[in-house]
C-alpha cells in the first residue's frame, strides 16, 4: 500500500534492505535490488519524488502514468518480499492490488488532511510523506524481524 503514496519510497527501502542483506535477494531475478548502485539510485528517485510531489504543475497520482508505476512498484516490492519464501508470484499480486488500494486510500486521506490544514495541501503532504516512510520502514523492521 506504501506504493499507493510514494512510488519509489517502497522501492528505495527494499533495495536497502537487500543491500544490507536484511531481505534475501541472491540468486533470484530481483538480485539487482542489492547491488550498492539500486539502492543509491532510488532512494535519489526518492528523495526527488518527495519535493516533485509538492510542485503545482504535479499530475495527480490517480492518472494514468503515475498510477501504473505505482502499480508496478507495489508489484515489485510484493515480490521481492515473497521471494525468499517461495511466494514471489502471491507477492507481486498482493502488491500490485495493494498499490491500488493505497493510491485510492492515501489520495483520499491527504485530501481530507488538506481541509483540515484550512485547504492547504503541504502540511497534508508532509504528513504523507512521514507516513509512508514510516510504514516502509516498519515494514521491513518486521519482516527481518520475522
């Protein structure tokens, strides 16, 4: 669901997870995910997704350019965590659908958040921001945990 927020935040932490050998990715074809230069480059994707996400001019992310990466991220990150347990396909299907879900429910919240911050959209943001990143983080703290 995280992907339905930020795109590549998911995408960043999962690689540096698999970098820091937290999420077994060796020998799969989502091995890439650990090399050192995966990890740099989207968490850099992600840090500019996070300032382009407060800019004007910023499509929505229900259109369809934005909501098919984030479909395809959601995806990703699913099968990256069902990998080391033989669950690679499940994964993905309950990423991509979680992805769905999450850009339908985090649009919704950020735009509830907006009113309550008087119609104004950055503090709703920000608070977005903290929250995908958070659950992110969390995420991947249970799942080397598990």
């Amino acid at each position: 669901m995280v992907a339905g927020s930020r795109t590549f935040t998911p995408l960043a932490v999962v690689s540096w997870a698999a970098r820091l050998q937290w999420l077994n990715l060796s020998g799969t074809p989502l091995a890439f995910l650990g090399h050192l230069v995966a990890p740099l480059i989207l968490t850099a994707l992600a840090i500019a997704e996070l300032v382009v996400d407060k800019l004007p001019n910023t499509p929505s992310r229900k259109a369809a350019r934005g909501f098919s990466a984030r479909v395809v991220s959601g995806a990703l990150c699913g099968a990256a965590l069902g990998l080391p347990a033989g669950g690679a396909w499940g994964g993905l299907a309950a990423g991509a659908i979680g992805a769905v879900a999450g850009t339908f429910g985090f649009s919704e919240f950020r735009a509830r958040l907006a009113k309550v911050f008087g119609g104004r959209d950055l503090p709703a943001a920000l608070l977005e921001d903290a929250c995908a990143i958070t659950a992110a983080l969390l995420i991947m703290a249970a799942m080397r945990g598990g």
